[in-house]
C-alpha cells in the first residue's frame, strides 16, 4: 500500500513539471530573456531552465522546414569554383554533392516576413580590388549571384537618418527597421555617428593597401569544435579578427587566437553574456587599440547606448539607462571605435540568407539570425577572403555548446534556426565562398 501510494505521488509531480514546462514554453520571452537584466544567480537559474523551455516548444510544434529537409543526393562530385583557401582535410559531408546542398538549403528557406525589399541603395566599395575576392565566385555561380548583393549599406551613419528614411524604415521592425521608435532618439544617433570611422569598416591604412592586395578575415564563433583545436594562431594571422558576444581569449589563447578587429553585439546579447559566462572569465567585451565595436541595433537600447559611447556619457534613458560605456568599451577613443549596422543590412541578410519556417510560426516576432551568423555574413560583404571558425558543423554533437565550457550541450532555441544556419554554411563552404573550420571529434 506504501509503495502504491509512493508511485502515485510521483506520477502526480511528474504531470506538474510537465504541466509547467509547456505553460512556460508559452511566455515567448524566456529564452530570449535568459539572464538579461537579473543579477547573476536569477541568469544562471534562468538560463539552466532554458533547456526545458525549449523542449516543451518542440513538443508543442510542428517541426520546420528545417528540420523536415528531404534526404540528400550522395553524390561525390567536387566544387566547380576554385577556394580561396586550402579546404579543411576532414568534411563530415563529404558524401554530398554540391548541387543537393543547394538544394537542401533551397527546400528549408521559409518566406522572408516582409511584403518588399525596399532597401536604400548604395555602392558596397568594400573588397573591389582583390583578384581572387569572394565576389567573383559569387558572381560565377546562379545560386550565389541571385543570393548575394554588394549595393546595400552595410554601416549606419549619420548621412542615413533623415526624414524621408525615419518614414520608409519605420514599416520594418526592429532590428530590420525603426519601427515603434522615435525621432527624437534617431537625430541624437545621427548626431553621434557623424564620423568618417563610422562610415566604413576599415581604416585607412587598410583600405589603401596595394591596390590588388587581398583582405583576409577570421570570423570566430564561441563553438565547443575550438577547445583544443590549436587554431589560434592561424587565426590571427587574417588582417582581421572578428568575434561575438562571450568572446573569451584568455587562457584559451592557443585554439582561438587573441586578436579582435571587430567585436559583434547587441546591448542585450552583450548583457546576457557577462551574466551567463562571468563565472568563466567574461567580464567585458575585448579591449584593444585595434578592436571596433559593432552594434547590431536590435532595439531601442542599441541606439542610446550607441550615442552615449560617442559622447563619452552614461547612458540617458532606456534599460540601461545610468550604465557607463567605458564599462564595455574602455575609455581610449570609444567615440571612433563605434560602429552599427544597418537596419536594411539585416533585413537583408535575413530575406536572402536566413529566412527561417520560424516567420511561419507564433514565435516569429522572436527571430533573427544569430549574432555569429551576422558577424559572418557581414565579413562575407567586406573582405575578399573568409576563413569561419568556431560555426556549427553537421556533427555538432560530438562537440560542447562553447570551448569554454565542456560540460554544456549545444541546445536549439527558438529565437534563431541554428539548423538553417548550419545548412548555409555548408552550402557556402561547398561553394568555395569561404572556409569553414571542421573535425571529426573534440579529441582528434
């Protein structure tokens, strides 16, 4: 009779916890909120408890496009265009053709959200001079040219808040547009990025370089593939680094490198990582005399804490409002350190590249690419040649979440479609687009 009454109360906690994680898979913001504007033990609590959100959202929907990909041709035929670069030695998709990764990726692009392309026009001078630039492998393939467009802005300056612009870009959300925002909030922006560091993405130096000279760019995710990988000092042997979020290089200097051109973020993403990873050594992003710091404007936030760095201020309004810039980004010349992207760059981005099933979904408002994915896709628009480091692979589960941490697994949310973004990239590197960093497990 014990024994009864014991598996029954069981059987009851259980049906509770269920019953919890599918009501808590509804409130949309709990992922994406995970460990933004808490102290640190209600981050980690919060994003220890992710995972079960998340499984009770599978549970509650239909699997996407993504997940459903028809199996592909085992085709062994090679890449038409010539790489910039030696391929990695090992490639888990070895056994696929070019044309049915094309294909896969094709069948896993959902509608793009959007009812137009209205994006301001404007000559992308990045990356022209280079013989054997990406550009001209992406303009030698049908895929690709159709994909990719070199006559969008990349960067946001001040020439580009106008009037006529506040109008056309407030039909788009954030961070595609400045929809719910206001005027006032975008001229004190317009007056912050006024500089000519604002406008382009290399200095001087780089940009009159020898005139065929080709810019060579590291892209350097937070992937568990690194951790003991031994990578690191070929990538900073690229021109240029670019890294994301918890962007760990201490101690770890041997598999990921200690240079950082350019540091990718948002506001919220910037504070979640200093939550969630403070405990392993990031206390702020990468401080340097050559680091820049891009802000991927996913709301409001961005904007103010975007002017309050040029103007040397704390921050005026907003989430974070009273927080100090140099908090993030050092005191030494902050103001032309600063750069944001442009709001019709990431619609772009997310149209052509990366419209996932989720915009299909009640959770599209949550979507957009990962900020990697745009820090990869960006460098994919400024340099002629992209080494990828650290991305998600097709065995990424014979790797941790992070290199940093090797007890946590990579988990799928629903606020980016990472299985999307593993398809690009291998579509991309099949095409000898760039270079994408594989191996068959963590201990080869």
């Amino acid at each position: 009779m014990k024994n009864a009454w014991l598996r029954a109360f069981v059987l009851v906690c259980v049906l509770v916890l269920l019953l919890l994680v599918f009501y808590v898979a509804q409130d949309q913001g709990w992922t994406e909120s995970c460990g933004r504007g808490h102290s640190e033990w209600v981050a980690r609590s919060r994003c220890t408890l992710a995972p079960l959100v998340t499984w009770g959202r599978i549970l509650s929907t239909k699997p996407t496009g993504t997940d459903a990909a028809a199996a592909v041709d085992p085709s062994t035929a090679e890449p038409a265009a010539a790489a910039a670069a030696t391929p990695t030695a090992w490639d888990p998709d070895r056994g696929e053709s070019v044309d049915a990764t094309v294909k896969e990726w094709l069948r896993a692009k959902g509608k793009s959200g959007d009812d137009d392309d209205d994006y301001r026009l404007e000559a992308n001078k990045f990356a022209a001079n280079c013989g054997r630039s990406l550009r001209g492998v992406t303009a030698a393939d049908q895929t690709l040219k159709s994909v990719f467009r070199f006559d969008l802005p990349v960067l946001l300056w001040s020439d580009h808040i106008t009037a006529g612009e506040f109008e056309r870009l407030s039909n788009y959300r954030t961070p595609y547009g400045w929809k719910g925002m206001n005027w006032t909030d975008l001229e004190e922006a317009k007056e912050a990025l006024g500089r000519p560091e604002h406008r382009e993405m290399f200095d001087v130096a780089t940009r009159e370089r020898e005139p065929t000279a080709c810019v060579r760019c590291a892209v350097v995710g937070n992937g568990g593939i690194l951790a003991g990988s031994g990578k690191g000092e070929e990538i900073d042997a690229h021109d240029h680094v670019f890294r994301v979020n918890g962007a760990i290089t201490a101690n770890f200097e041997k598999d990921v490198g200690t240079r950082t051109s350019f540091y990718f973020f948002s506001t919220n993403t910037l504070a979640n990582s200093m939550a969630a990873y403070k405990h392993f050594g990031f206390k702020h992003p990468p401080w340097s005399k050559e680091t820049r710091y891009v802000f991927v404007p996913c709301g409001h936030q961005d904007y103010y804490m975007v002017t309050a760095a040029v103007k040397g201020v704390s921050v005026s309004k907003g989430p974070n409002k009273y927080q100090s810039p140099p908090t993030y980004f050092g005191k030494e010349d902050v103001e032309k350190k600063v750069k944001m992207l442009h709001p019709d760059f990431l619609r772009y981005l997310k149209n052509n590249f990366l419209p996932s099933t989720i915009l299909q979904t009640r959770f599209k408002e949550l979507y957009r690419p990962s900020t990697g994915a745009i820090a990869l896709l960006t460098a994919l628009h400024t340099c002629d040649q992209v080494s990828a480091y650290g991305f998600i692979t097709s065995n990424y589960n014979s790797f941790p979440d992070h290199y940093f941490d090797p007890i946590q697994q990579l988990i799928f949310y629903v606020n980016h479609d990472m299985n999307f973004e593993r398809i690009l990239w291998k579509m991309l590197r099949k095409l000898r687009v760039m270079t994408l960093y594989q191996r068959r497990t963590a201990k080869d």
